[in-house]
C-alpha cells in the first residue's frame, strides 16, 4: 500500500525545499491567481516605494522587501485584491552620476559638449542595467511582486501624470519662482531640497577664523568669525544684533580697539581685555569698513558696513557676523533689506569666476589655505583656528555642499504645513515613536520645496516662457503639447520636447521651455497617482482606493518619500497618502560598523540564502528590532538560530505525523471523536492553538510586526516539546481506536492550521507542508496555501481554564527540572516526593488535575500540593531597595528593618496580592526579596508565587 503523504528526509535541506516550491508557483501561477481571486471590491491598497535600479539589491532593500512582501500576503489570506506593482526610479542624480561614469564626462559642461540627447539615451540604456539581478533575488526572498506591469518614472505615461500633479499646483497657487539661497551641490551643479540637504551630515574639520574688518576711520576693527573661508573674498557687509552689549577693547600688547560681543570678549581677546567702551549692537550699524579684499570694493556706499540681522548670537564666534549675500540664506535676506545684491562670484561648477582673479578657476574649499594666506598677509587675520562640527554632504556625489543663491522653482510648503500636520497625526505609524518624534516635527517645520534641478536626465518642468512678454504657460499633458507646436509628442524627455516652441497666448510671441528638470523626488511623490497613469486613465479606480492602506520603507524615508508623499496628496486631495506605515530601522555589520562591500564585513546575500535558505532570513528580520526603526547588526548566528529553534522544530514535527499517518494509513476520513470528547491534551492544544490565531491576527492588524515571532516560537515549543513529546505514546500504540484517531485528527488539524498562521512569514516550508499534507494525497482545499483563507479564532476551541491549567503545571515541571539540573539530580534517578505551594485554593485543585503528568515528567512517586510555605523551609526577607527606596528615601533603615520582620502570614497575604502597611505607605510582593532555608533534605526554587521543593 503506498503511503498516503510523502516521505520525508531525515536531514532537510531548506534552501533546495525552496528551489522547489518556486517551480510550483511558476508552473501553478501562484501569485496572479492569488490577486486575480480576491474581489476587486475588496481592494487592499500599498505603495511600493521605487528604488533606483544603479546598484545590486542588498540587506536594507531584502529587510524593506520582506515587510513589504509579509503585509500583502496576511491581506490577501484575509480576503482582499492587493495588487504589487515593482516600480522603479529612473530619473534623476543617482542615474546621470553612473553615466557620467561610465562615458568619462564629469559635470554639466562636458554633458553639453558630449551632448545632451546622446548622454540622455545613454542614461535610457544603462537605467535599468541591474533589473534582471533585481527580480532574482527579489523573487528568491519570497517576495510577490509583479514585474511585468511594473512602472517606471521615465515612462512617457509616468511623466504625463507627474505634469498633471504640477499644473494642479499651478493652478492653486503653490508654485512660484524665486532667487533664494538654496542647498547646493557643486559636483553635480545643481540646487538640492532643503530635505535633501538633510540626508547626509557628516562630522568634519574646517578651519575657523577670526578675521579683522577695520572701520575707515582707523577707530576700530570689527571681529568677525567665519567657517567658511572661501566665502570671504565675497564679503559685502559685517552684521550684528541691535540689542546684543558689545565692547570696544583692547588685548594685551595690541594697540587696535576691537569690537566684539560682551559675552564673547575674555574668549576671544582674554581674560585680561581692556575694555574701552559699552555699546549696543544699535549704536553700531552703519558704520563703514575697509572691504577684505578689492575685488567688489566699487561698490562704494551700497555696501561694507555695519547692518543688523535677527540670527546673531553670542553662542560662538565674536558676536558679529561676516556677511556673503550669495553664499548664506540669512545673509541673503539681511543683506537685501539694505539694498545690498548679490555677487555671484562662483560658478555652477564651484569654481571662482573670474571677478575673483586671485583664485579664478579654483575649486573653492580647495582654495581655502590660499584665502587664509592672503588674508594674514593683508594683516587682517586675527586667529586661526580649527572647528569639528556638523556639516551637510550631497547625498549622491558625496561632496560638502555650499549654500549659493541660485534662481529655482518652489512649492509653497508653508501654506500646506497645517494640514500637514494634521494628517500625520491620523497616519497610524509604527513604530509610533517615528511619527510623532521624527516625521511630526519635521513636518512642522515644513520649508517650500525647491523642486527645479538643472540637470538633464528627468521630467522636464513643463513650463514654456515668452521670449517677448517672458508670460509663463504651463503645459498639462502630451495632447496639448502635440496640439500647441502642431508636432505628435510620444516622450516628454527634455531632449524630445526642448526644440519645440510655442504661441505665447498673451502676446503670440515665441514661447519656449525653461531649462530644468524635476527633482525626482518630486516624482516620487507623485508615485501614486502616476504609476496608474491618473487622471488620464484609471481615475475611478485611483479615486475609490486613495489613500493606500499601507506603505513601508526605511527611517531615511521621513525625509524622503514619506514627505514627499504627505505634500502632495495635502495638496491636491487635502487627504493623507496612506494609512499605516512600518519603518524599518538600518543593516548594520555584526561589529556595528555600517556594511562595506571593501571590507566585506557582512556575508554576501546568495550565500545566505544558499547556506540558511530565504525562510529563515525573513524569520530573523521579522523578530528582529529592525523591524521597530531601530538598528540591526546582522549575524549569521541569528539566522541559524531561527533555523534551529523554527523551522527544524516545524519540520520534526511534521514529519512525525508523516511517517506515523503513513505506518496506519490515517487520512482525514477516519472516524473522529468531537472536539469537546477528546483527551485534555488534544483540546488544550487546539485552546493554544486558537490563541495564537487571535494574538496574530490582532498583531497584524496594527501592523507590529516584531510581535509576531515570540508567540509563533512559543507555540512551536508547546507543539513539539508538550503536546507531541506527551502524546506520542498514543501514536505509537497498535491498533486504529478513538484515541488514535483523535491524536491524528488533532494533530493533522493544528499542522494544517499552523502552516496557514505561518504563510505570510515563511511563505516556502509553508508551502511544501501545505501540499504535502493537503495538496498532494487530495483531500481538498486550494492548491496552494497561500491560496487559502487566514484562519480566524474558533471559539468553539478556546478552554482558557484548560490553557491556564497546563501553564501552571509546565511551570512546576520547568521549576523541577531546573532544581534537577542546578543540584546535579539525574532525571533518570526517582526522588520521593515533589511539593508545590500554592497560595489559591482554585489553582491548587488545578494542579491537582495535572498531578500524575507533573509525577511523570519530573520522575517523583509523589505529588503534594499545599498552601504553607512553613513546612518545607524557614523564609527570610530583604527589603527590595530598587522599589522601596524611591518611596521612603532616608527611611528606608526603618522599612528595611519592617521588612525583616514580616510573619509567615503576612507573606502568605502578600502573594495573595495584600498589602502591608508601614508609615502611610503600602509594601508589596514585589517589595520583598525572600529567600529560603530548606528543611531537611529538601531543595527548592520559588517563582510567580509558585514554591517548589524536591524531597532528595
């Protein structure tokens, strides 16, 4: 007679089972069946946030990508249609700087020359150079996701979409065009979001100096202080704080009457300063200086002088400020309400112009030794110092930026910031810490977006100025472009679309696209309206099912995506973008260092999924805090350990009941006791069982993740080393009677079931079990297990008395055991008697219930149970200073001393949760440190208001 299920091998080999199981998804077209049955009414919305495709998928994408993956499939078990659709991120920085690589060409003036179509469908190539890597180790995760209908931002429909989202913008007021300074990164000679310009601070040395700004009268000299010493052969003004107190003094031995603030005198002209005179920033302004140096020295009265500006502190530095209108947002604003411009004295590349002619050509950080030089050779250099601080890099080349007024185009984030705010708060964020800590203050302090980059590779702007009236016009889409130059549009590249020019509708002059392109977190942020190509075509699908249910990515997101997101969905729907998000904290290498391809201090990802198998990779991300926000340091240990105590366990019990159903020739139409007729052993896992359905799904609902696993382990534990160690002699037993049948039953029912609980987690051993066990013998139920229902609590199953009852007397068992061990007692070896105080009437008789199995397992001819504590050993009592001395402070000598001297009924009372009073205060239990002396031969552990003793 052929067995009914499968054999199974001794030794498993994971990774090959999971080879497997792909070709069955393959073949059965597991995944499109699994969105294409579920209800379209009943659709279950997640973005998937792009990612560029210039680099090979690593940790931080496989833990994103498995949260991503364990969400959907919980929701599609759950009854709902949750389409994946794979998007990539094809514009942009990350691209351009990877050709420009690979073409030799470093910045926007050897792109000119190469030219910029050429260089553009070079960038079209080589975009998505890395995407079959993707799919691979994607698809090896586990992770369902469709690449086939996936989206791309350079698609001709993606980009139409996100000139729609831009003309809503228009149309509501919230875009305008200003001259401002902006976060800027010479590398890649563009302006960067204030956001951007966040995403990469790194600790540096720059040197400080303090330099010398002489008034025309010769009566004085202002100190000023700067970091940034290229800036300063671009000095217009000096600033300072009209109600700061500033001295005129003079240091030892110097003759010049320096001008600093009175806070910052004794540390930067000593201790010992002359003070000359007190004056206020206000009797200051105005006074004339003698320019640093020559080369915008002719502009005369319209600058170098003394003016006053709100950011002057005297935190650090001299009290008054250098100022470089160019070069600093403050600066900026200062500078023009006085009438001062700006020079524009650094080129895209940031490099001098040529007005600098000392250093024309020069990069400008690799000019600052030189500027120092110059300056203390003028005589003007007071001090020169060096400062580590925090300072902004260019998240793509890597190089510090600089803050340079440029001219941009910006959404009006200011006026959004209170709905913003408020549709945070609804946002359901996990962990909750991230939103109301991180993202809510950021979004608080929302600045407009600058959204322009003169760059190449991108949607462009689609904004078309007048040569003659400079009128501005903003195109929404390919058919208006084709219908107002009279040529057919199908690619809205800039290179596609640049030659054509327009009427001007004010004036019919000629009218002609500006040069920039979008940020391309701009088109992120557009994402959700634009991989459905809305509202050119499925807009009642978008409207029915905005905002998404769920989103995930990483913590760098709350200054990414996740912004970008909020921004524009309050703007063009006053409505959050999406419901829930889980964020997940960063990879790191098993030391703490961050991971290194050059140092290889982490192991490469085929090789865990070829040692461990994807299975247990996705266990150990999925219990690990990474899964809170926080960091992880990966370990390979950590892995085999989920396969150590998840999946061998899984699989010794699933293939006991294969090679026992097999020896019988059980299948599920044996005759089968009820539920409620079969042995207490049977019913208590089915209680625990239904337990961990409920725990789950309540977890899973509010998306926590992280409390998955404990209670999973915990239940594989009861199953292997409770249910199926206790019962198995009923597998062994000759003969096919109700008790048999029962276990069978039950243990057929509760593997069925588990595997269900555990397909969204491990979606492959889950997988192999479910056609093992159901699939392949044909008893029914969908072919896939993923196919099938999540399994909902069945109250009919639940005996909580029950549950607790065991509880109690694995407890006892787990005290025993311990006392075994601690006191070198041989299980093998029978003792006399085991006693266990209880302090409630009601527990002891369940324990009672339990007695002969507590008997059994600690190997004692008896069990006694009692409330009194007094027979097996002599208490003694410490005061728990820990929790006592926050209350009694300097009294507790005397509640120590109250503690000592607790009766044996007074103990007994406070296991029974009674107080005891001392000094207008309550002890309790957990107030007290006992310990206990054992009578005779007795040894004895004591735990939960549980006392154990083992009669030797």
């Amino acid at each position: 007679m052929p067995p009914v299920f499968r054999p199974l091998p001794v030794d498993p080999d994971f990774p090959a089972l999971e080879g497997e199981v792909l070709g069955i998804w393959r073949e059965g077209d597991t995944f499109r069946r699994q969105v294409a049955e579920r209800p379209a009414e009943r659709a279950y919305v997640f973005y998937d946030g792009p990612p560029f495709a210039t680099g090979l998928p690593h940790y931080g994408h496989l833990v994103a990508s498995t949260i991503k993956d364990v969400v959907p499939r919980y929701w599609a078990m759950r009854g709902y249609k949750v389409e994946r659709r794979f998007g990539w991120d094809t514009h942009g920085l990350p691209i351009e700087m990877l050709v420009e690589k690979q073409l030799g060409l470093s910045g926007p003036a050897s792109i000119r020359e190469y030219g910029v179509a050429a260089f553009n469908e070079a960038c079209r190539a080589a975009v998505l150079k890395y995407t079959d890597e993707w799919e691979r180790s994607i698809g090896r995760l586990g992770r369902w996701v469709d690449f086939r209908d996936d989206y791309k931002t350079m698609d001709a429909s993606f980009m139409e979409s996100v000139w729609w989202v831009f003309g809503q913008l228009w149309d509501k007021g919230l875009i305008y065009q200003d001259f401002r300074v902006m976060p800027y990164s010479w590398r890649l000679s563009t302006s960067l979001s204030n956001f951007e310009a966040g995403l990469d601070y790194r600790e540096v040395q720059d040197p400080a100096l303090t330099v010398a700004m002489p008034s025309l009268d010769g009566a004085m000299a202002f100190l000023v202080w700067t970091t940034t010493p290229w800036t300063l052969p671009s000095n217009l003004a000096v600033a300072v704080g009209r109600d700061i107190a500033y001295v005129k003094a003079r240091r030892a031995g110097d003759p010049m009457v320096y001008v600093v603030a009175e806070a910052r005198c004794a540390a930067v002209l000593g201790a010992d300063a002359e003070i000359v005179e007190r004056v206020t920033g206000a009797d200051l302004l105005g006074i004339r200086y003698a320019p640093l140096f020559p080369y915008f020295a002719d502009r005369g009265p319209a600058a170098f002088f003394v003016l006053h500006a709100d950011h002057v502190s005297t935190e650090d530095g001299t009290g008054i400020v250098h100022m470089a209108p160019d070069y600093g947002e403050e600066d900026f604003q200062a500078c023009r309400r006085e009438g001062i411009g700006v020079v524009q004295s650094v080129d895209d590349e940031g490099n001098f112009r040529a007005s600098i002619d000392d250093f024309a050509g020069r990069n400008i950080k690799e000019a600052d030794p030189d500027i120092t030089k110059a300056i203390k050779a003028s005589g003007r250099l007071f001090r020169h110092d060096s400062v580590t601080h925090s300072y902004p890099f260019c998240w793509r080349s890597g190089t510090p930026l600089i803050y340079r007024a440029v001219p941009a185009m910006f959404v009006k984030v200011s006026a959004l910031r209170e709905r913003m705010v408020a549709h945070n708060e609804t946002i359901h964020w996990v962990p909750e810490s991230v939103g109301s800590k991180r993202f809510g203050p950021w979004v608080a302090d929302a600045r407009d977006w600058n959204i322009s980059r003169s760059r190449f590779w991108g949607t462009p702007i689609p904004v078309w100025r007048c040569a003659r009236c400079e009128g501005e016009e903003v195109v929404r889409s390919m058919a208006e472009l084709s219908a107002s130059s009279g040529e057919e549009v199908t690619d809205l590249h800039p290179h596609r679309i640049d030659h054509l020019v327009l009427r001007c509708l004010a004036c019919g002059g000629q009218s002609r696209r500006i040069a920039e392109v979008f940020d391309c977190w701009f088109e992120s942020g557009s994402m959700p309206m634009a991989q459905d190509h809305y509202p050119f075509e499925n807009k009642e699908k978008f409207d029915a099912n905005f905002p998404a249910q769920f989103i995930a990515e990483g913590l760098d997101q709350t200054r990414g995506w996740f912004y970008t997101l909020l921004v524009l969905s309050t703007a063009l729907f006053d409505r959050p973008p999406f419901e829930n998000c889980v964020v997940n904290g960063m990879v790191l290498a098993e030391d703490g260092a961050k991971m290194s391809k050059n140092k290889q201090n982490y192991p490469p990802v085929d090789e865990v999924f070829a040692t461990f198998g994807a299975d247990a990779l996705r266990a150990y991300l999925m219990s690990s805090p990474i899964v809170r926000a926080e960091p992880l340091r990966f370990s390979e240990r950590g892995v085999r350990e989920v396969v150590r105590n998840v999946l061998l366990p899984l699989w010794n019990s699933w293939s006991f009941f294969t090679q026992y159903a097999n020896i019988d020739g059980w299948n599920p139409s044996w005759p089968t006791p009820p539920v409620a007729e079969r042995p207490d052993l049977d019913r208590w896992i089915l209680s625990v069982l239904t337990s961990l359905v409920d725990d789950v799904n309540e977890q899973m609902e509010g998306y926590y993740l992280d409390r998955v696993v404990p209670p999973v382990l915990g239940f594989i534990e009861d199953l292997t080393n409770w249910y199926i160690r206790r019962g198995r002699r009923r597998f062994w037993r000759a003969g096919a009677g109700a008790d048999k049948a029962a276990a069978y039953a039950t243990l057929y029912e509760v593997l069925t079931t588990f595997v269900k609980v555990l397909a969204p987690l491990l979606p492959f051993v889950t997988e192999r079990m479910w056609q093992q066990l159901v699939v392949t013998p044909g008893f029914g139920g969908p072919d896939s297990v993923h196919l099938c229902d999540y399994p909902v609590a069945n109250s009919a199953h639940v005996d909580r008395a029950l549950e607790a009852e065991v509880a109690r007397s694995r407890d006892v068992v787990r005290l025993g055991r311990a006392l075994r061990e601690t006191h070198k007692l041989k299980v093998r070896q029978p003792l006399r008697r085991v006693t266990v105080v209880m302090p409630g009437a009601a527990d002891r008789a369940a324990l009672q219930r339990q007695a002969d199995i507590v008997a059994e397992e600690l190997n004692v001819k008896r069990v006694e149970i009692t409330d009194d504590e007094s027979a097996l050993a002599v208490p003694s009592f410490k005061a728990n200073y820990k929790t006592l001395g926050k209350r009694f402070g300097k009294g507790m000598p005397a509640v120590a001393a109250r503690v000592t001297e607790l009766t044996a009924a007074e103990w007994a009372g406070l296991q029974r949760g009674e107080t005891v009073s001392f000094e207008g205060q309550e002890i309790a239990a957990d107030d007290v440190v006992v310990t206990f002396a054992p009578k005779g031969d007795l040894v004895i552990a004591a735990e939960r208001g549980i006392t154990v003793a083992l009669d030797t």
